[in-house]
C-alpha cells in the first residue's frame, strides 16, 4: 500500500506553513528532522486569480527522468518516488523544460524537487498544513490515470 | 518467441531494449552497436569538455546490463545492409541474422564539408567519446579551437571549452546564434553574454581555406579575408542520419519517415531517433527531432508497438534546454511568428530575462525563455494540449466530410 499527499489548490490559503516545514525538516539521505534549513521543495504560486501548488507528483513515468541527459533522476524502489541525485545533476534544465507540474526548480545550479520525505513516517509539509489543502492519505482506491492528475505523492507504508 | 533486432545502442535504442524488456521479458533482443563502448549519453559530452562530469558518469548501464539472459550484444559491429523482404541484415563481417521486428535506431554523423573531411587531423566533429577526448586533449592546454556552427551544439561546445580554460572562436555562417531555436532579440541576448565571458563569436562568416601548419595545427581563412591559426577545427553544423544499410530503397542522407506507430514505410522496420522523421506538432511538418528527451520517447514507443502493444505517438515538438554560462535558455515549439496566419505575441523583458509566447489563432504554439525558466514545462504541456485539440477538430471535420460523401 502506498501513502500519497493529495494537493488540492482550492483550500490553500497561502499561509506557507508547508514551505518552511519543508525547508526545516527535509529529509536528507539518512532520514531524521531537525537538518539544517535548505531551499524548500514545493512552492505556493499565485497564477492569475487562483493559487498553485508547485510539488512533485511522482509520475509512474517520470517525463523529467526522460529527459534527465545525465541518468539523475530515476525512481527509488522501495518508496516509489521520483528522486534526483545531485551528485549526477550537470545544471542542464531539460527537467524544469518537460515537468507539466513545474515541480522542480534551481538551486545551486542543480535541479531540486520534492522528495517524499521518504525517511519520515508522513511528508512534512502535509503534517503542517493547517487547511487541508496538503493531505496525507491512502492512494490504494484510485485509478493510476486519476491519481496522476489529482497531484499525489506515494510514499511505500505498512 | 520473437527475435526483435535493435541496431544502434545510443539513447533510441537503449530505451527500447528498456521497454521491450518490460514488455515482452522471454523474447530474444539482439542489439548490433557501431561502436565498442557500452552506450553513453553523447549529450554529456559537451558537459565532460567542460569539467561537469567525468568520462565514467556518462555510462548509461552497469557493465552487467547486456548479460541479461535473451540479450546479445554485438559490439563494434554493424548493420550494412537490410533486406527487408527476406526479413534479414547482413552486418560488416558478412554474418546474416533474421529479424522478426528490426528497429533501426543507428542515430546520425556529423556533417563535415567535403573539402575538409579527408586528410586533415585537426578537422572533427563532436559525436563520440573519441572525438570529445581529442578536444578536451586541446581544451587542456587552452589552446585556441575554432567551432564551425552556431546551433545548440555549437554554442555548448563553445561554452564547454571556455569553461576548460580554452580559446574557443565560434564561426556561424548565419547573420546570428540559434538561427532554428530562437528569435533576433533571445539570440542577440546569447550571443552579448557569450562574449561578456569571452567567446568571440564571428557572424556570417564561413572557412573558405583550411592549411595544415608546421606544428601540427590549422591554419583557417575565414570569408572576410582574416586568417586565423588554432589547434583543432570543430564542425557542428548539423548531422546526417545513418540509413545506408538501406541501400538504394532510401535516398542517400534523407531521414526515415515514421507513422505515430513509429513504423517505417518497410514492414516490421521500426525507426526512432535521430535517424527517424517525426511529425512535428507546432509546425504540424514531419523532421528529425534530433534531442534526448525525443530519442528516449521514440525507442520506447517504437518497442511497445513492435511488442504488439498499440501506443500511438504523441507527437515531436521541437525544444531546447541550456544553461549558457550561467543564462538559463529554453526554447519550445515556434520561435518566430510567419506574417500571416492569425499569429499573435507577447514578449517581455526584464534586463538580464526575455519571455516571448507565441500564440496562433489564440492558441499557444511557442515560447522562449531566457533567465527566469520555471513555467516552460507547464507552457509544453498547454501547447500539446493545444495542438491536440487542433488535430481533434481537423479529424472530426474529415470524418463529417466523409459522411457527407
């Protein structure tokens, strides 16, 4: 069974507390809390009237690793999320040029993207987010083509 | 059980050996690779010129990939004649293999002008981890290297031996840079930071005299009279599809064109790559959509059909991503605008960044983007969406056309 974040742009107030629990607690090889802040992984955008969450979605057939020259971003097995290794990464931005999500961003010259807090027991910015617009839930009920499109991160559970 | 035949090991061909692993596990592949490395991404080249990566990162399997069970690899061998009745290939050491579903994903060669191809050790192109070593050899000792081509591939190069701590001279026959992937104003952009960080670039201005000098380099004469001395003279003026095995069934340097089952005009030859014509969706014309991302979709595509599963193509469309010395460049689909056919633009700027949309019948058909590239994946998807809807219509207004009749 997998654990998925479903995002749903209409209850996001815009407060941001998901950013900074995101920046604070990111998750690095290893796991655990309390890292050092780094730039955060997913960003609230407004887009002419409405509000948009920019996070990875975790494709099953990641356009950005298509196109990753490098071989950097590819899928971990265990917890099903799309990861980039940076150490791989040249800077070349055909990622950031094929995400329809506009999950990844720049940062250091490297690309940067949500990495499913995989080191945690649920993503951090959807423990945080106070409206509900972030949600930790199960993805087991929905269609592969649904889920897809209704902006989930899978994380591997129990 | 089918014998699929993969010949070419680069990125088409490595994607569908991927898929055609997932999609049919007990069939025999056999994969007929000029050359002898294991396949490497050739778009990293540039990025190992320039210091990125080391020669060991370009690899794109384990070692151990090819000992798969059902897997063979022909390495430094390759495919000199199809016979597509007989449904066999003849490789370079006369050996005769059948095929039940063949791919032809042998990729393309630089294009060198004749009179420079032959005899000269100072001439290259930039295609194969044997050419990058050559330049990079040069690039070390910051030896002055001209490059011929102001494409995308001549401006990374361009970019990559700067960053090596070489004398790069870019020499572009054209008026400007990226004459196919951007507009006067982004590639005048390009060109005025590329010489803020000291390339110098020569606008139509061709190689009309090519001497080889006392110490072993190139001494070239350019159109406008100057004369020049360097080390090496690379040529990135474009490539030419590798489909000479075809013999006389295909017009000598023409790409194969596929339908969106990536099936050739031969029965059970497949092509994908840069050795395929595609239909292009912002210029609704077939042509080699010769990046990565397309060569990787093709080979997958190309394998599921030969699976026998119906995947239809989505369509190419033309795009480019590149950091140049540290400007952000993107550009996708239609980069200028004919006079005529309802097109619109919106352009705007914003000193070190250029944002240009451009719309055909209120419809988004291409953008451009320099510094501030972070929506170009969602403007891709809205214009495939766009063109998907075009092409909806177009079949409906057949389909009503037919009935009619």
């Amino acid at each position: 069974m997998l654990t998925t974040i479903q995002v749903d742009p209409a209850r996001c107030d815009g407060c941001g507390r998901c950013t900074v629990a995101c920046a604070m607690g990111g998750a690095p090889a290893g796991g655990g809390t309390g890292a050092a802040p780094r730039p955060p992984r997913l960003w609230i955008r407004e887009a002419g009237t409405r509000r948009r969450i920019d996070v990875c979605r975790h494709c099953e057939t990641p356009v950005c690793a298509n196109a990753c020259v490098a071989g950097a971003i590819s899928i971990d097995e265990s917890s099903g999320t799309v990861r980039i290794a940076a150490d791989k990464c040249v800077g070349c931005y055909s990622c950031i040029m094929e995400c329809p999500f506009q999950a990844l961003r720049f940062s250091g010259g490297k690309a940067i993207k949500c990495d499913g807090c995989s080191g945690l027991s649920s993503p951090l910015c959807a423990r945080f987010c106070p409206t509900g617009a972030l949600q930790a839930a199960r993805s087991g009920g929905l269609a592969p083509r649904r889920r897809r499109h209704r902006a989930v991160i899978r994380k591997a559970g129990p | 059980m089918k014998h699929y035949l993969i010949a070419g090991n680069s990125t088409a061909g490595l994607a569908a050996v991927r898929a055609l692993r997932q999609h049919d596990p007990r069939a025999k592949i056999t994969v007929v690779s000029a050359e002898r490395h294991l396949p490497y991404s050739r778009v990293l080249l540039t990025h190992l010129i320039a210091g990125h990566v080391d020669a060991g990162q370009l690899a794109l399997v384990e070692p151990s990939f090819f000992e798969q069970p059902g897997l063979e690899l022909l390495a430094g061998r390759q495919v000199v004649q199809v016979d597509p009745k007989a449904k066999t290939v003849t490789l370079d050491d006369a050996v005769t293999l059948p095929y039940d579903k063949l791919l032809l994903a042998t990729g393309a060669g630089p294009v060198i002008p004749a009179g420079f191809s032959t005899g000269y050790p100072q001439v290259t192109g930039l295609r194969t981890l044997e050419d990058a070593a050559l330049i990079s050899r040069h690039a070390a000792a910051g030896a002055k290297i001209a490059v011929v081509g102001g494409g995308p591939v001549g401006v990374k190069l361009a970019c990559a031996l700067r960053e090596a701590g070489a004398s790069p001279e870019l020499i572009v026959s054209s008026p400007r840079l990226l004459s196919r992937v951007a507009d006067d104003e982004a590639a005048a952009m390009v060109r005025r930071h590329m010489s803020q960080c000291g390339i110098r670039i020569r606008t139509t201005t061709v190689i009309v005299h090519l001497e080889q000098s006392r110490d072993g380099g190139a001494l070239i004469t350019l159109s406008d009279g100057t004369s020049l001395p360097c080390r090496l003279v690379v040529f990135c003026k474009g490539v030419r599809p590798h489909t000479s095995m075809l013999g006389g069934l295909q017009p000598p340097g023409a790409a194969l064109r596929v339908d969106r089952w990536m099936r050739t005009s031969f029965e059970d030859i497949y092509a994908a790559g840069d050795v395929a014509e595609t239909y292009e969706i912002s210029s609704r014309s077939f042509c080699t959509a010769a990046t990565w991302p397309h060569a990787v979709e093709q080979g997958r595509v190309a394998a599921m059909n030969m699976a026998g599963l119906a995947m239809a193509y989505r369509g190419s469309l033309n795009r480019n991503a590149m950091d140049i010395l540290g400007l952000p460049f993107i550009s996708i689909g239609l980069v200028k605008a004919p006079s005529r056919g309802g097109y619109d633009l919106r352009i705007q700027r914003n000193g070190n960044s250029y944002r240009k949309l451009v719309y055909r019948r209120g419809r988004l058909v291409g953008i451009q983007l320099i510094g501030d590239v972070r929506e170009a994946g969602f403007r891709q998807a809205q214009i495939r969406r766009a063109a998907a809807r075009d092409i909806e219509i177009e079949s409906t207004m057949c389909c009503e056309e037919e009935k009619h009749e």
